[in-house]
C-alpha cells in the first residue's frame, strides 16, 4: 500500500502477489470504486502465481483529486507512468465499466505492453438511457449526497437475482457511504463527466490487436449487452461471454465466474 507522484499527481496502488518479474496482472476500477472493490478476485490471481497491481485513478477514492477535467487519455497516461515506476513492462488488463474505458483506451495508446485485455460490463458508445442515468446522478452529486446517489443507482448497476439476497450487505454498505470524504464525492461528478465527454470511441477499436475477452451481464442495465456486442463487432477476434442472472456488477454478483473465465483466458496468453 503505497502512494506516488504520478505525473503531478499522488497516485495510491497496491502491488500484491509475486513480487519478481516485470509482467503483471493489472486491474482497473468501476467508477464509484477503489482498489477494495476488486476484494474477491485478487486472491485468486495471487494464489495462482500473478504479480498483481491496483491502483485508485486520479479522482477516486484513495488518489489526490486535483480539480480538472478528467480523461481517460490522462488516466491511461498516468497507468503507463506507474508501470515504468514499477519497472513493470508488459500488462495483462481487467477492467470493468469505467475501468475498461481505461484499458481500452491504453491498449490503443500503448500496444507495446498489453499482452491481453478484459473488458468487463464495458462499453465504447452511449445511449439515451444511460444519457438519462447519468444525469441524475450528476444531480445528486450537485446535493453531495452519496448515500442519495447509491440508493438512486443499486436498481440500475445490480440485478435483481442479488438484490433480493444481499439486502443487509448493500444497507451496511449504504452505512460506510456516510464516511466517504466530501473531495471523494465532488470528483466522482468530474468522472462522471469524462464518461459523458470521452466514452465514445467505437471506430478506434479496430486499433486493438492483442486478445481480448468481453464479458457482460445478461441483465446488466447501465451497459447492455448490446454495448459489449458492439465491442465484438469493432474486435471480432474477441472472445465474448454473456453471464447468467448478472447486473453490471458481474465482478460482486458473480465472482467465481469471473475469476474462471479471467484466469483461463490470461493463462492461456501468458
């Protein structure tokens, strides 16, 4: 658990498992997330012999929240300054959500190192529905609410199979909301913002030329199946899986599943 000066900005990681080696495991986060939220797949990475990095993007969580316009160039500007730090040279990539837009966009801006990429509950286009989501949550976030944001988005990002099994672990989460810093809060509008601005980057796909694995909720709401076919369509050498009774939070609602399809497809890409 550290921090660093990244490009002008601390940047908090975590570098977990095997130690030695300059190839990792990379994971990059949803957007109201932090490094925790990847909690039930690091240990198996780690078990299965993986030098394993986090890290918190400018503006989230555990980082410095500088007051700018966020982008996913910078994010990935910043993820390539980390991994020279790190002295680590080649990635394998999972993100999710927000966290793939980053990997895709440093697959596209820095081939040389992704050996794979795994796009979770990804998308590379917007719709009306999500045009509409976002704005209300942007209204939120105008108030400062956070615990008024998290009750507006669980029926949207979780499906319904876990929402009628995990009530107690989603108010105790709802609970730990309350604690969450005010810089924390006004930032995730500036990320929600950069989503807005710079998600769109279907015709750029056709760029990517390592593997890549796709997987995606079969109820998921926020980024439909839909968008994750589009991904396939621009990456056609792609393998693509929907999951079973999943929302958008395939990597909590199902994360055996995840970690199955994740580990095989590194494996077999090392």
């Amino acid at each position: 658990m550290s921090n660093i000066k990244i490009n002008g900005v601390n940047i908090y990681y975590e570098l977990k498992g095997k130690q030695e080696g300059k190839e990792a495991v990379v994971f990059l986060n949803g957007l109201m997330s932090s490094v925790a939220g990847w909690a039930f797949q690091v240990p198996t990475f780690e078990k299965a012999g993986f030098k394993v990095l986090l890290h918190d993007f400018r503006g989230q969580l555990l980082s410095e929240k500088p007051v700018e316009k966020y982008t996913f160039t910078q994010h990935a500007l910043d993820t390539k300054a980390l991994l020279d730090q790190l002295g680590i040279e080649k990635v394998h990539i999972i993100g999710t959500s927000y966290g793939a837009l980053v990997g895709l966009r440093f697959a596209m801006d820095f081939p040389g190192y992704v050996k794979s990429i795994t796009l979770i509950d990804a998308l590379s286009e917007l719709d009306a529905a999500f045009q509409w989501i976002a704005d209300a949550w942007l209204e939120i976030l105008k108030e400062g609410d956070m615990v008024k944001l998290f009750r507006a988005a669980v029926p949207t990002i979780y499906s319904n199979f876990y929402l009628e099994k995990n009530e107690k672990l989603l108010r105790d989460r709802e609970e730990l909301l309350k604690k969450v810093p005010k810089d924390f809060v006004e930032s995730l509008g500036r990320l929600v913002n950069n989503t807005l601005t710079n998600a769109k980057i279907t015709a750029e796909l056709t760029k990517i030329k390592c593997p890549v694995f796709i997987a995606v909720g079969e109820n998921d709401q926020l980024t439909p199946v839909k968008f994750s076919k589009l991904l396939l369509k621009q990456m056609p050498h792609a393998e693509f899986v929907i999951v079973p009774e999943c929302g958008h939070t395939t990597i909590y609602e199902k994360p055996e599943v995840v970690n199955s399809l994740a580990l095989g497809f590194i494996s077999k890409n090392t």
